[in-house]
C-alpha cells in the first residue's frame, strides 16, 4: 500500500504525524505544497471523498490574513481556487493511504489505518 503525506515540513502537526510513522515503521512519501504545490485534479479528488469544508482550514495564519472579501461567501467554487493559490490553507495533514483520505493528525485513527 502506497501512502503520501502532504503537508509543510515546518507545521507542528506535520512533525507529529511523521514522528508517528516513522516510530510505527510505516513507510511514506511526503509531498512538500510549497516546494512541490498543488494539483488541480488531486485537490478535485480530495474534495470529492471529503469535501471542501474538511479540507479547508479556516484557522491558518494564510487563512486568518485575508482580506474579508476573500473569505466572504464561501463556496467549493471558491474555496478550491484559494486553496490551489496558497495551499498552506489545505487542512494538514492530507495522508492518501491507497484510495482513502486521512485529513489530520490523530494518533488512534493512524493506528486503525494504517498501523501495523
């Protein structure tokens, strides 16, 4: 089973869920967004198996310092196109393990998911 982690290397919660993996033996592939951005047709994915309320987080710093007609009436419309322009506001983690979603950390649902 593949699995990719998509993330910034300098959130919190992204070192908490490699620490996790790794101390579980839990191979992964971490896919940087600002070093290696974000896909149109993958954000699209995601949105379709979790939706877009899930994955857009609304308490990021990125988030936070939008001007006020950005944030104002928020659709999937709108929201994808904010977070394919800065995807720093992407929820993260985002682990795909084979054909699921996993959005966050959360130590127990790693373990269900993908623990060994």
């Amino acid at each position: 089973m593949t699995i990719t982690m998509y993330g910034i290397t300098t959130c919190d919660t992204i070192r908490k869920a490699r620490t996790w993996l790794e101390g579980h033996d839990v191979p992964y592939r971490f896919h940087d967004y600002r070093a290696e951005g974000i896909d149109a047709g993958k954000l699209d994915g995601w949105i379709g198996k979790v939706g877009w309320e899930k994955l857009l987080n609304k308490g990021s710093t990125t988030f936070r310092e939008l001007p006020d007609k950005d944030k104002a009436g928020l659709d999937e419309k709108k929201a994808k196109k904010l977070m394919l322009a800065k995807p720093t506001m992407i929820k993260r983690p985002v682990l795909e393990v084979g054909d699921r979603i996993l959005v966050g950390f959360k130590a127990d649902v790693y373990e269900a998911e993908v623990g060994k």
